[in-house]
C-alpha cells in the first residue's frame, strides 16, 4: 500500500507568510494542483499542513505538528504523519504542495528503482535542473530515522535522505518539477503553465 504525503506545513516565508498551498495558479490552489496528480498514484492521501485545516480536510487526511517537532521544516511533518500511519502501509510517496506539474508516473518510475535497490531506504527525484529531494518514494522503516535526525538538528530532507541511503531516479522533463517557491516563480509558472504537458513523463 502507498500513502501520498503532500507537505503543505510551511511558513511560506519567501512568499510573504501566505499558506502557500491556497495560493491560486490558472485559479486553482496551488496544493490542489499536485493533489490531483498526486492522488491517482498513492492508495490514501496524507497533508501535512498546520494551518487552513479545514480546507485542507476537504482533499486528504490532515495531520499537524506534532509539539515535539514543530517548526523544524518538512521533516517535522513527515515525522508526524509516520506517527500516525496505518499497519498496511509500505511505502510513502512525497510531495511539496507548490509543485503543480508533478509527473503523473513520478510513482511508478520511483517504486521500479526502489525495488531494484533493497538496501536503499528511498529514491528521490533528480532532474537536469538537480535532485528534487522533496519528491521522494519512502521505505515505511526508513520514516524511523527521521525522529533521530531532528533529535540531532539536521532539518534538511537532504540529510535525511542521505542517512538512509536514497538513491537518485533520474527524469528528463525538469518543466515537471518546477516549484512556485516564490512570487516570481509564481509568476513564471503561471506564464506558461498551459504549456506543461498534461500526461506523463519523460523518465531518463
């Protein structure tokens, strides 16, 4: 069984303290966006979110903080949905909420590289732009190491990563990992977001 996991529990500090997955792109929010790419491929959808809850509720199973991780960055909300997941799980497939052209098979291409790599803990998305270590396939056990790496102060999903031996999935169409992390990038997604394409990926 796969559990989506959209991260939608930001500050969203570089665009001026807005919750960045209500912001509108073509008229839509920007987290509804990857849900309806993200949800096809997963068998139950997690949020991590810590504000707009009710908004949020209307598209998956909201999860906040929990107290002993909050405000440590994406992997706080990680750590708090493993807390929470159900026994059927196996793997968890990672999104951030401001990447509204997700590939539609960024699942299966990671799944088939994680299956031919039993000693890896995750595979994680790279681009010709560079690693998207935010869109991620996880093993269930490698959730276990994030508790202990924000025990330590290590915050970044990199590290993380790193600790339970990620390995990379290589994909050719870096347009499909384009993220609304600021205005301007906002801006630039919304100049040709109808332009992205709609079905599929090009998977080096």
């Amino acid at each position: 069984m796969i559990a989506g996991l959209l991260l939608a529990g930001g500050q969203g500090q570089r665009m001026g303290g807005v919750d960045k997955g209500l912001v509108l792109l073509a008229g839509q929010p920007l987290a509804l966006h990857v849900i309806h790419r993200l949800r096809p491929q997963v068998d139950v959808l997690y949020i991590s979110a810590n504000r707009s809850l009710q908004t949020y509720a209307q598209w998956g199973q909201v999860v906040c903080d929990l107290p002993r991780f909050a405000g440590q960055g994406p992997l706080s909300g990680m750590a708090s949905v493993a807390a929470c997941l159900c026994d059927a799980v196996d793997y968890v497939l990672l999104a951030p909420c401001d990447m509204p052209a997700l590939p539609p098979d960024v699942c299966r291409h990671l799944l088939a590289a994680l299956k031919d790599a039993p000693a890896a803990g995750a595979a994680y998305a790279v681009s010709c732009d560079g690693p998207q270590p935010a869109v991620a396939l996880v093993r269930k056990e490698a959730l276990a190491q994030l508790a202990p790496c924000l025990d330590e102060g290590q915050r970044a999903i990199r590290h993380w990563l790193t600790r339970v031996g990620a390995i990379p999935v290589p994909f050719a169409d870096a347009a499909a990992f384009a993220n609304a992390n600021d205005a301007q990038a906002l801006a630039a997604l919304e100049a040709r977001f109808s332009l992205l394409p709609e079905t599929g990926s090009k998977h080096a």
